[in-house]
C-alpha cells in the first residue's frame, strides 16, 4: 500500500467523481482508477460503488475513510515538523550556566528566543561552573555554554558576551567595609568564603590569583556550592569573598560590595558551543543571542 494510493482514495471519496478528482489531483483518470483497484485488491474489499451516474463509498470505504485521512495528516505534521526543524525553528537546545553570574544575560536570551522560536525547547542545566560548562560543551553533553575566556580547545567557538570586574563583599560591619576602595593585600590573613576546590569555579581561580598577586593565599575557611551561598556566609560574617560585578544585585542584609584598588580585574563571560555541532535550532539561538546579547562594546564609536 503506498501513500499516494490513499491520497487518491481520499480524493474520491471526498469529490465521489473520479474525473474532478483526477483533476485535483493534477493527473489523468484511468491511472486513478486503477490505483482505486489495486488499492481494493490489496485490502480485500470493494471501497466504492460506481455506476455511469454516480460514485459512492461502500461501507467499508466509509470506515476507511477517517483513518486514511488521519494517517494523511499525520504525515503533513511530520513534514511540517521536519522542515521547522531543519529551519532551527524547533528542536532542543541544552543550556549549562551558573546562576547568579547569569542573571543580566540568560533571562533576556529566553525570552527572546521563546518569543522568536516557540517550538525550540531549552533545558536549562543550572549551578554549571564554567570549566565543567566547557567540558560538557567539548563532549557534546551541551549545547551551549556560559564560561569564562580563554577558551583553548580547537573544537570549541566562542563569542563574547559580558566583562565583569572582580570586587570585594563584605559583613557590613567589618572594619574594611568603612574604606570606598578595598587594596585586596589588606585582605591577608582575613577568613575567605568560597567555592569548592576542583569544581571547575573560575570565579575561585580568579580569586586565588588575585590574592596571590597582592602577596598572600586566601584562608578559605568555608566554601558553598553557589553564589546566593556564599553571599549569605559573607552577610553573616563568616568570611570575605571576592566576586562579580554581575553578582551585585544580591542584596543581602549586612552584606556591602567594596570595588578594589588598582587597575581593574576583568573576567570575560562568553557562549561557547562545539564548532561542528550540525543543530539547526542551536543556531537559531546563537543568532538571537547575537542580538540580545551583543559583544561589549560592539557599536562604540572607537573615538569615543
């Protein structure tokens, strides 16, 4: 039984003339009528009644009928399906992200692309640390990843999305909390909060090496698995930590946030995705992220 035999068979059932379905169907009347009698030999039954005057639907071409137009359907939703998704206009995308750190830029990204490609779902895998959110990106367990530059792996692409500067969270009562700027070399000996060694944190690496600069290692004396965590230790003044600017918008009780001295930290927040990962619908994303989320200073007058 072959598609295009049903199609026939609908044609006439729905027209009960084989000459205007014949024409509906763009082709000549004896090919149509014995496509009807082979489609009648292979079902064992007779589907019409015919006369020179009329055609009608047999009782068994009335029960044919329904699931035969089902089937029909059915497959015009897999074609639509199937070019919707080769257009990257559904399918699945796998997000992996830390969470406080994303806060300015992965909201904006959903919603733009539920508002763009509602048929593309997004699984969001959250409290991701950067180095793990590129190692799962490398082994196709991603999709897409928020991590911190440099990137060093040949299979991977990226495109910058956020600069974020390293600044200094404190107890509100803490003596250091009183100065605008914090010199992080009066932070030696000072009891630290941060993430857990070996996860993957950029965020802990680039504290370390902040402290190592300014001539000592920070006395972690307590770590926590995310930044509203660790916050909260810092506001009950457990430790000091050393984190984002795009963190700042947890606002704890007793918890200040204090710029450093010098010349700025910089960490660069970036996407990052296998180059050769064929998703039409991860494409989709990354276009829309290019429009949501555009490169710092993309657009600036290069005078300015």
């Amino acid at each position: 039984m072959e598609l295009r035999q049903l199609s026939s068979f609908v044609a006439v059932a729905e027209e009960l003339h084989f000459g205007r379905a014949a024409r509906r169907l763009n082709m000549a009347q004896p090919p149509l009528s014995q496509q009807i009698r082979r489609l009648e030999r292979e079902l064992g039954v007779q589907l019409f009644e015919r006369s020179t005057r009329s055609v009608r639907l047999t009782g068994a071409g009335a029960s044919f009928l329904p699931p035969v137009r089902r089937i029909l359907e059915d497959l015009r939703a897999a074609t639509r399906a199937a070019e919707a998704a080769g257009r990257g206009e559904s399918g699945r995308v796998s997000i992996g992200f830390a969470g406080a750190s994303s806060h300015a830029t992965l909201p904006p990204l959903t919603r733009a692309v539920r508002a763009a490609h509602p048929g593309i779902e997004l699984v969001m895998c959250g409290q991701m640390y950067a180095h793990r959110a590129l190692a799962e990106v490398v082994d196709g367990s991603l999709d897409l990843g928020f991590v911190r530059l440099p990137v060093q792996r040949p299979s991977v692409s990226t495109r910058v999305i956020a600069e974020e500067e390293l600044v200094c969270a404190l107890w509100a009562d803490h003596p250091l909390a009183r100065r605008p700027r914090i010199d992080v070399a009066d932070l030696a000996g000072e009891p630290f909060v941060g993430f857990p060694a070996g996860a993957g944190s950029s965020l802990r690496e680039a504290m370390t090496a902040a402290c190592e600069r300014a001539g000592h290692t920070p006395r972690i004396v307590q770590e926590a698995p995310d930044t509203h965590t660790i916050l909260a230790l810092v506001a009950m003044g457990v430790g000091v930590t050393l984190t984002l600017t795009s963190c700042m918008h947890v606002q704890q009780t007793g918890l200040v946030y204090r710029p450093l001295t010098g010349p700025p930290v910089l960490l660069r927040s970036a996407l990052a995705w296998r180059t050769d990962n064929p998703s039409a619908a991860l494409h989709s994303v990354l276009r829309i992220a290019e429009e949501v989320l555009p490169e710092p200073g993309a657009g600036r007058d290069p005078g300015s």
